[in-house]
C-alpha cells in the first residue's frame, strides 16, 4: 500500500535539500522553486517512495514541478503505485488538470507518464536540454481505469 502525505512550503524548505540529494545526487537549493506544497509517497513503514513538488496555475490546474523516486524504489512498482496515489490525491483535491514537463531523454518517466494517461501537448526547448510537456485531465485518467483502485 502506498500512502500519500501532503506537506506545506515551508515544512517542505526544511526537508528540500535532503530529499533532492537523495533523489539526484546533486545540491538543489530550497528556494530554487516557487511551490504551493510538496507530496510524499510512502509505504507502510514509513519509507520514501518519491516526492513530487506541486504549483497550483488555478483552481482546476496544478502542476507538477519536481520530483523523483528514491534509491531503494526507482524502477519498481511501488513508483507506479505512487503516481496513481497522486494522481488520487489531485481528484480528491478537486484538480481537473495536471500538468509537467520530462526531459525527452528520461525514458523511464516518460513510460511512466504514458501508463498514468498523461498525453505530450507542447515542447520546451533550453540550452540543457529538451522538455516535453504532458497534461492528463483527471476525467481522461478515470476513463482509462487508472482512478478505480
């Protein structure tokens, strides 16, 4: 079972550098990005799955700024798991769209954004790299059978 836990900015700002090192083994200062909240997925003991940074754009709309698997869980179901629990967490908080971006090179997220029904709608470019947006409607998610668990 994958449990879900919503943590305020600030609260968030405390626990921000740790959790990025973890997750990407490189510094990421806390007030690199401006964030509504922040989620954690976690199991039964308590355990990190992965943690997610949300912006609200409006009362329909939230986007999914940062985020990734810790070591222990990358490449499991438990990540899978996860991102149907947030997607759950966005139709219990109301939200109708969520949207993100994915580096074109991250293959394993951008397998997993397709399983959770999230559709590409744009492309960023930068000097770094390349980003493709995703959106997924929360009513196309529960047509897909993903919301019924």
């Amino acid at each position: 079972m994958v449990y879900v836990e919503h943590i305020d900015k600030d609260n968030w700002k405390s626990m921000s550098k740790d959790s990025h090192m973890t997750v990407f083994l490189e510094e990421r200062e806390p007030d690199m990005d401006r964030i509504d909240y922040a989620l954690l997925a976690v199991t039964e003991e308590q355990k990190i799955i992965l943690y997610l940074t949300c912006t609200e754009f409006d009362k329909n709309t939230v986007y999914w700024n940062h985020g990734g698997a810790t070591p222990p869980f990358k490449k499991t179901v438990k990540v899978i798991q996860a991102y149907d629990a947030f997607l759950h967490k966005m139709k219990d908080m109301g939200y109708k769209n969520v949207i993100m971006h994915v580096r074109n090179d991250n293959k394993s997220m951008l397998k997993l954004a397709a399983r959770s029904g999230f559709k590409i709608v744009g492309i960023r470019v930068n000097e770094k790299c390349i980003l493709l947006e995703h959106r997924v409607t929360i009513e196309e998610w529960l047509g897909n059978d993903r919301g019924h668990g």
